[in-house]
C-alpha cells in the first residue's frame, strides 16, 4: 500500500515526516488536516518507527474517527491490531473497561446519555424532596457537568451561597446515587479516567510507555480537562502531534478553551509550528476576505490562507430593506443559479441564530423550494415552539386535549403522572374534555389559561402572542436553562411571526371569517413538517453557522450581518465575545467553494417590533475591492463609512416609523463630526423646532436640533 507522499505540498509532507519531537500543526481551513494525521500514523507505522499499539489518537466525533480508522487501514498492509483511535469519550470508555475494579466499576457499567441522566437527576430530586422552582432538574444537571468538565468533585465545590452549598450536596448525592447502580455518564468518563491515571501511578506508566505518539484532531476544541488527561501521558519519550486551528474556535459555549493551543506551544517547548495555508476549497477571492477580516483577531498564531486555483469571483454583497425582503431576493437568487446548473444540496444559507430561519423557511415555502434545515428542526417543530403553540391553542380552544397534555406541567408545576392519569379517567367518565374536568391541582393551570383568554380578548394577533409566550412561564423557564438563549430567540420570533402575518384565507366558504389566532394557528400547523425535503433528495442547506464547521458548499450565503446579530449582542459582554464571533464568521466564509454571498437588512422583526439596523462591523473589515455590491446604496464606487465601534441598535418606536422631518427620515445611517456613525430611530416638529434622535451606538442615543446638528448622509 502506498502512502502518496509525492501528492502531499511542502508543508503537508514536512508535517507528516517530522523527526520524533513534539509538534503543532496549524491546519487552515481545507488545508487537508486529516491527510495529514492519517498520513502521519501510516508514515509512523511503515517506516518502522512503531507499531500500531504505539500510537493513541483522540478526536471529537465518531465520525471523524471512523473516517480516520478507513484510511489508516486502507494505507497499511494489514489491520493495524491494538491502534487506538477514537473520541475522547470513547477512548476514556476503553479505558475504563479494561481497568474498572481500579476505577470503582463494575465491568458491566452502563453510560447515561444526557437524556438518561436528566431522568436520573429528577429521581433524585423527587428522592430529596427538592423544590423544583427553585432548583429545576435541568440545572441541576448543568451544575453537576460543568463542575465535572472543570474536573471538579462535589467535595471541592467553592462555596459562596446557599444556593451553591445545596447544589454542592445534590451533585454529591448524585454522584453516590450512580455509583451505587453502576452507572456513569458522559463527563464522569473523562474525569474517571483522568482521576484513575492521576492516582495511580503504575497504570499512568504503563500507558506512557505503550503510546509514544499521542495525535490529537481539532486541538483548538479541547476543554480544560481534557488537555490535563492528554498531558498524563506524556513521558521523556513521548512525541504530542497537535493539530488545530485558533481561528476556528467557535465552541467556548461548551467549554473549549482556545488558549490549550498556546498553552501546548509553551509546554510542550514546540521546536517548529507547521502552517498548513495552502487551501484546496475556496477561491481566491473568499480566502482574502476571510483572512482579511481574522486579522482583527490578537493573539493568534497566525497564518495565511491562499490558493492555487485563482482569483474566482467577487464576494457578492446585498442589503435589503427588511429580513423579508432579504428572504425574497435570496430565495430568487437561489432559483437562478439552480436554472443555471447549481443544485440545491450544493448550496447552503448559514444564519447566526436559529430564529433567523422562520423567515427565510416562509420565503421557500411560499415559493415551492424544497429544503433542509441541517443539525436542527424546522422553525415550527423546536420544542419550545410546540409549547408556546399549544398554549395558544388553548387560548383559542381549550378543550383541546393534546395542548392540555403537552403543556398542563410545562413548565413544571407539580402535576404529576398519577394527578393526569387520574384527570383523565375523569374526562372519560363524564364525556368531557381535560380542561372542563379540571380541579385541585390542575385547577390552577385551567385557571391561567381563562385568565389568559381574559387578558388577550380583542387585543392585535402580535400582542395575544406575546403575552401567553410571557404569561405562561415559557421565557422565564428558558432563563434557567444553560443554552435557553436560543429558545428564548425562537420564541421573540414567534411573535414576530404573528407581527407579519397576513393571511388571505382567513374566509371560509359560510361567509364567516376565521379569528385571526385561529388562522395564525392554521398557518403554523400547515408549514410545519411536510415540507422539509426528505432524506437524499435534492434541497437547499439551512443551518447555523455552528453547524456549518466542517462543511463546504459550492455557494454560501451568510445572512443577517447586522450589528447585534452577527456579531451578537451578547459578545459585548463576554470575555474574548467578539473575537469568537469573529472567528464564526471566519469558519461561514470558508465554507464557500465557488461563490459567497453576504447579505444584511436594514430592517428586522425584534419582539414583534421593527428594529433598524447598523450593518456589521465585518463587512467593513472585508476589503471593498474583494466585494461586488448588488444594492445601489453602497456601490463599489461610494466608499463605506458607518463607525462599526457601536454594540446595539435600539427598536424604533411605533409612533416615529416611516417619519421625515427637515430631509432626515428614520432608519437613515448619519454620519456627525463629535459623534461618529449612527442611525436615526425617531424623528419629530417641523421648521425651526424639527429635531431627530440618533442612536451613535458607543457615544448612546442623542437628541439633535436638525437645524444645527451639523449631520451629513453616511
């Protein structure tokens, strides 16, 4: 079997016949990183260096493993019996197995996925008597992994509350719970198998001398933990094959720590980095603006992508005067280069927030495209949407027996299994719905939806919407939960969705008309589901940009690049925030092949009101000669000039919309010589007294005469 190491550049083939010495390799985008790793094992193993049970080699996915283990075979004569290669999961699994009675495990230990330990932790919530108001389950769960993933035992909990004391004895309790039925679940793996190296010495000599190569895939997604149980095996003859990419860690939210990387640099006393630049994706064109926009980032390695395919085409750039105006024109442009041979599945529309999808899924579904929503559920599927749905359909009809199902304990509020069983065989004894039979207990959840039918009686589709997402305990709940910014997200779009919803057909065939929650409700069941193209048919690719990581598509639009979108508004208040929505841009942009596309609004649905926006700091980042603009306003000729220092853009008032006062109108981008950029969010008078309000992002929002205020158009 040959190893084709005449195919591999220059770098790739300096990365793969490295003498024995630690090293780090920083893998670009489409550089060919697992060539190169696969390559390495085989050269490593061919050349007689070691044998397979030499080499251990970690990475994140399954898949990644799997692909990794085909084409180390497919290079070696024979199976490469004792290679262990796998995720870090996996590999801690192995080693558990092999060395349970040292670790505390029965041999037949069972593993909890995330389901199966949220139904642990709510048995042993019930055991304990804990007040779920107080303490949900789900934080719970939350609070006992991150402490594991910060390698951290319920005994070694700072504590700096009562809250956090009795956190500290749930975890503890937890924990004493599953060791006593022999479980354990995902994060008590890796800290298992850590705690069982760290302590026994023997053991970690063993597996320091039989893995002298230790090869780790997507290093710039390690955690904390996992860097301190790849570190106990290291010895005086080991050799640590790094291989990442900082300008693509996008996963702080779960834990990866990007500076691992610097960290192995200075650790590890790496002799030689190698830069893997040569990209074998994208266009010319696309690598300099991605490389142009990361180079705002500090504190990177550094590197620099290039190509020797050519230029390519410009990067296309387009600003709509609303995100359903930007739906339509990207809907239009999809059909067109699908007339023009493009297929679908070679096409992919990355948005930053899931929210963003209900819009454009409503422009494809209203023009017959078929599509796929990646790595997620269609806008009307996601959980939290089903609930809000079925509140409003009780609302609307509350005998409604499934809403009253879906959502009578959600969020919780003591109804248990054997109080809606009970309920139930009432309703069936009396012919009756859930919600007429409703007493003790349920009572109180029949009482908040008449109190919601009261409170939304007569009131616009948008505000029914918005106060039974409020009222009933949706968003609150959400608060709680880890990663429920999202779900919060899609719920603020569901009332957008019912802020633009114009239905025709709201008349039927009596000569009545359909109320409109019951048309909106009509609306929402229709596009949910059947839509979706099915498994292997040809559709266009929806997904977060989150999903996108190790994709790449012949076109890629980028969506709503706004200030506060994308860069988020939540980046402002984060450690290293902007820097990682930067480098989330970065991985959108070079998941293009052939030809990208950004686009932004200058209007947006935010909680049911429009919201006027500031284009993103990125596109002002990105090189003007990279771009071809596809919107009059910001030609390749007029140069671009908002201040993109501002974080936030306020909601416009309902009172000041479509308003024009002294030539100036609202939604207007100014530009003021104390100022800087901004845009104007309310306007009033007239003559002499005309006034306008101006949001300057970073200087705030300020009042100006217009008479002397000294503005000119941005």
């Amino acid at each position: 079997m040959s190893l084709h190491l005449e195919l591999l550049n220059p770098e790739q083939l300096a990365a793969v016949t490295l003498p024995d010495e630690h090293a780090l390799i920083l893998a670009g985008a489409g550089s060919g990183k697992t060539r190169v790793l696969t390559t390495r094992i085989a050269w490593l193993v061919k050349s007689g260096r070691i044998t397979p049970a030499n080499i251990l080699a970690v990475t994140f996915t399954n898949k990644a493993a799997r692909e990794m283990l085909i084409r180390v075979t497919s290079m070696l004569p024979a199976n490469p019996r004792g290679l262990w290669i796998g995720t870090f999961h996996g590999l801690c699994n192995r080693m558990l197995r092999a060395h349970h009675r040292d670790a505390g495990l029965p041999q037949a230990f069972q593993i909890l996925d995330s389901q199966d330990q949220l139904a642990a932790v709510k048995r042993l919530a019930r055991s304990m008597n804990v007040d779920e108001d107080r303490f949900s389950p789900r934080d719970i769960q939350y609070f006992i992994n991150g402490n594991k993933e910060e390698g951290v035992r319920a005994g070694d909990v700072p504590i700096a509350d009562e809250n956090t004391k009795r956190l500290a004895e749930l975890y503890a309790a937890y924990d004493e719970q599953c060791q006593r039925e022999g479980v354990v679940d995902f994060p008590e793996m890796l800290l298992r198998s850590y705690e069982l190296l760290k302590r026994n010495e023997i053991l970690r000599a063993h597996y320091g001398q039989r893995f002298r190569h230790v090869l780790i895939d997507e290093f710039q997604d390690t955690n904390r933990l996992q860097y301190r149980w790849l570190k106990l095996f290291r010895t005086k003859e080991s050799c640590f094959f790094a291989v990442g990419d900082d300008d693509q860690s996008i996963y702080t939210f779960r834990g990866a720590n990007v500076g691992n990387m610097a960290e192995f640099e200075r650790e590890f006393a790496i002799k030689r980095v190698v830069r893997l630049e040569q990209n074998y994706r994208s266009h010319g064109n696309i690598l300099d603006a991605a490389n142009a926009l990361i180079a705002n980032n500090r504190n990177r390695l550094g590197k620099n992508l290039w190509t020797s395919t050519g230029a390519g085409e410009l990067v296309r750039v387009f600003e709509g005067e609303s995100d359903m105006d930007e739906a339509r024109w990207l809907v239009e442009e999809v059909r067109s280069l699908s007339r023009d041979g493009t297929s679908l599945s070679n096409m992919a529309v990355l948005y930053r927030s899931n929210a963003q999808s209900r819009v454009l899924e409503h422009a494809l579904f209203s023009q017959g495209i078929s599509y796929r929503v990646y790595g997620g559920l269609r806008f009307f599927e996601r959980a939290e949407i089903k609930h809000a749905l079925a509140y409003l359909r009780l609302v609307a009809q509350p005998d409604d027996d499934n809403s009253f199902l879906r959502v009578a304990n959600f969020p919780p509020r003591g109804l248990g299994a054997r109080t809606i069983e009970q309920l139930q065989d009432t309703a069936k004894k009396n012919q009756a719905s859930l919600f007429k039979v409703a007493e003790g207990k349920s009572a109180v959840f029949k009482k908040l939806i008449e109190d919601l039918q009261t409170e939304t009686r007569g009131l616009p589709l948008a505000e029914i919407v918005g106060i039974v997402v409020e009222k009933s305990g949706l968003k609150e709940h959400y608060k709680t939960e880890r990663e429920g910014a999202d779900r919060i997200e899609n719920l603020d779009e569901l009332v957008n969705a019912a802020a633009t919803f114009n239905d025709d057909s709201r008349e039927v065939e009596s000569g009545e008309e359909v109320d409109p929650l019951t048309a909106f409700l009509t609306h929402a069941a229709l596009e949910a589901g059947e839509h979706q193209a099915g498994e292997g048919a040809d559709a266009l690719q929806l997904m977060t940009v989150h999903s996108a990581k190790g994709l790449e598509f012949d076109v890629v639009f980028l969506s709503g690049l706004e200030e506060g979108l994308f860069p988020h508004e939540q980046s402002a208040n984060e450690r290293d925030g902007l820097e990682e929505e930067r480098r989330l841009a970065y991985v959108a942009i070079t998941r293009a092949r052939n030809r990208l596309y950004l686009s932004h609004a200058q209007t947006r649905m935010l909680h049911g009101q429009t919201r006027y926006n500031i284009p993103s700091r990125f596109l002002e980042e990105i090189p003007q000669n990279l771009m071809k603009w596809l919107t009059p306003r910001f030609s390749k000729q007029k140069a671009f000039t908002p201040d993109f220092s501002r974080q936030t853009v306020s909601s416009l008032p309902k009172k000041s919309q479509a308003r024009e006062v002294g030539g100036w109108r609202v939604g207007q981008n100014v530009v003021h010589p104390k100022f800087g950029s901004g845009v104007i969010i309310d306007a009033e008078g007239h003559g002499n007294d005309a006034r306008v309000q101006v949001n300057f992002g970073a200087a705030g929002v300020k009042w100006l005469a217009v008479a002397m205020a000294k503005l000119q158009a941005a």
